[in-house]
C-alpha cells in the first residue's frame, strides 16, 4: 500500500477529499482527519480499512499544513467550533497526535477536542498525555464484552479486551469524558448492548450505540442486513426504558449547532479543469486540485502533475468526486 505524505509543499488541498483533511457539514463540529491507517480488520469496517485491494493508496497529513488550514476554517465560520478527531481508519496509528492536539486546544474558539478510536494501540501514559495536551472526549469501540466475540468482531486475533476495559477505566478516571461507542449488529451483539449500557453506568461514561450500516466498499458480515432506522430507534427506545439510561441521541445530545458552512466552489456536473496530484484512496482513482480544493477523480489513468477536464459528479459538504470529461 503506497502511503502519501500531504504536506503543504504538496499541493494537495485538505478540502474535499472524504478520507484525509478537513470536513465542514455546515455545523458548529468540523472534523479533521489527520490519516487514513487502521491497525485492525473489523468485519463490519464501513469504510473496508485496511483493504490494500480496495484502498491501493494511504494518506498521512502535516500536523503544521493541517493546523494551519484549520485554523483558517474556524476564523471563516466564525463560531466556537468542536474539533472532531476522526478517521476512515484509526487515529492514534497518527505519530503527531498529541502534538496536533495541543496545536488544536492553542487555536481560539476551539470550544472542545473529541476523538474516536479502538484504544488498542492507547496506553495509560497515552491517555494522560491526550489528557494534559487538551482533548474533551474519547469515543472509545468495544463492541462485545465477550472477549471472544471482541476479537473475531476486530478481525485481529490479538485483540485483548482485557486490555480496551483498562483504557475505559483510565480515561474514566481522568478529567476526559469518555463515550462507549459500539456498533450493534443485528443478531450478532445484541445480547451485549445491555451489558455495554450497564459498563458505562458503572464508569460514570455516555455510551452512543451505533447502527451497523453497510455500503457499496464496506466489509460485510455474510447473512446479515441492515435494519431500518425507524426499528434501529425503536429498539433503542425499548431499551431506555429497561435500563433507564437515554439512547436514542440526536444532534442536540451532542451539542451540535447548525453554522456557517463553507461555500461550494464547483457545482454538480460543472466541467473543469483541474491538475492530477497523487492517487486517490479508492482503487483506480487519482485525487486532482482546483481552485483549493481536491477532487477524487474515478476512473482517472493520467499522471500526476498532468491536466485534466473533469465532470464534478458530487460536492455535497465540499467532498467532490469526478469522472473524466473527455
Ligand atoms: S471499524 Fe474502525 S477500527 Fe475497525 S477496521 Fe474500520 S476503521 Fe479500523
């Protein structure tokens, strides 16, 4: 797997690629997305990290280019922001990110600093340095507390849970909220979202339950299909009041507000032209630049460093994806 190192001298844009930079949803939370390297193999990944066949090419950012761009983003909008640390594959596999954090908690109306993560690769030394550098939240995984089930659901076999409940406790006791975040498979784990409910109970945590998606590039777990949101929530909502804890959260559980976003700088189906950069994260696509942006271009064969007349298929929240023009 070919890693690209996105620095400013690059040229790469940090807008408008899904798997690397920054992404404005128009609201008051920006994520940043510092990598795209995963260290496991979950059987549910939505985005299939960690699938050389599918992502040929992995992309790790500068800690200063990125600070510097988002820093840039956040005086734009104009509003206390929350930087949301996340990635299409693990964040602490990211070598500057106690250092990105402390960049991030030095940029004015930063109101707060959260991450996901598997905690696998976290230690106690770790979560005390994320802890002092300034992050809010950790949105920790643990989608079983059945050791066995943990680990044939990572796809890794030397996934420990022994090891992810240590970490839940570490960051429990210190001043970072912790959030259990695991994904409930239908007919797979059903039977542990009780269990995790009771954990974050008694680790005085918040616990968002995720539904199991799946999309066209995502891992699949064979005899299994997604169900609807509206059972997803009435499940939830059942299970609030066995266990008296609330479930079902929304944008405003998250104290997410809606902000100025970003304006689109191509329109669906615009013809442009635009310089091939490097390869894209998806398999037989090239990332090209225009106008500060990047867009992910699908079937591309040219070279980086040539000129192409592209046709924008989407941009929506300043995430361009093109196919060639002809
Ligand atoms: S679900 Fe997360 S931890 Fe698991 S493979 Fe995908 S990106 Fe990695």
């Amino acid at each position: 797997m070919e890693l690209i190192h996105i620095t400013r001298e690059s040229g790469i844009p940090l807008i408008g690629c899904i798997a690397f930079g920054i992404i404005d949803r128009g609201t008051d939370l920006l994520q940043v997305r510092p990598t795209t390297m995963c260290n496991m193999h979950c059987r549910f990944c939505s985005v299939s990290a960690n699938s050389p066949d599918m992502h040929p090419a992995s992309f790790t950012v500068d800690k200063d280019y990125l600070l510097e761009e988002l820093k840039k983003i956040i005086e734009f909008k104009g509003v206390e922001c929350e930087i949301n640390l996340d990635s299409v594959g693990e964040i602490t596999t990211y070598s500057q990110l106690t250092e990105l954090v402390k960049g991030i908690k030095a940029i004015p109306k930063v109101k707060r600093i959260s991450m996901q993560t598997n905690g696998t690769l976290l230690t106690g030394e770790k979560v005390y340095a994320l802890e002092k550098a300034g992050i809010s939240q950790i949105n920790l995984s643990i989608n079983s507390l059945d050791s066995k089930q943990a680990a044939d659901l990572s796809g890794c076999s030397t996934y420990s849970l022994d090891h992810i409940l240590q970490i839940a406790k570490m960051i429990a006791d210190s001043s970072i909220q912790l959030l259990i975040a695991p994904v409930w498979i239908p007919k797979v784990n059903d039977a542990e979202m009780p269990k995790l409910v009771e954990l974050a109970k008694k680790l005085n945590a918040k616990i968002g339950i995720q539904k199991y998606e799946t999309y066209r590039y995502s891992r699949k777990i064979k005899g299994i299909k997604p169900i609807t949101f509206w059972k997803f929530y009435q499940q939830l909502k059942a299970m609030e009041k066995e266990t008296g804890t609330k479930l079902a959260l929304t944008k405003e559980d998250f104290g997410i507000h809606k902000a100025s976003r970003l304006p689109a700088v191509f329109e669906e189906r615009e013809k442009i032209q635009a310089v091939v950069k490097c390869p894209g994260w998806q398999k037989a696509q090239m990332i090209a630049a225009a106008k500060g942006v990047c867009v992910s271009v699908n079937k591309c064969l040219a070279e980086a460093g040539k000129r192409v007349r592209i046709k924008i298929l989407e941009n929506k929240n300043n995430i361009y994806v093109a196919e060639m023009a002809g």
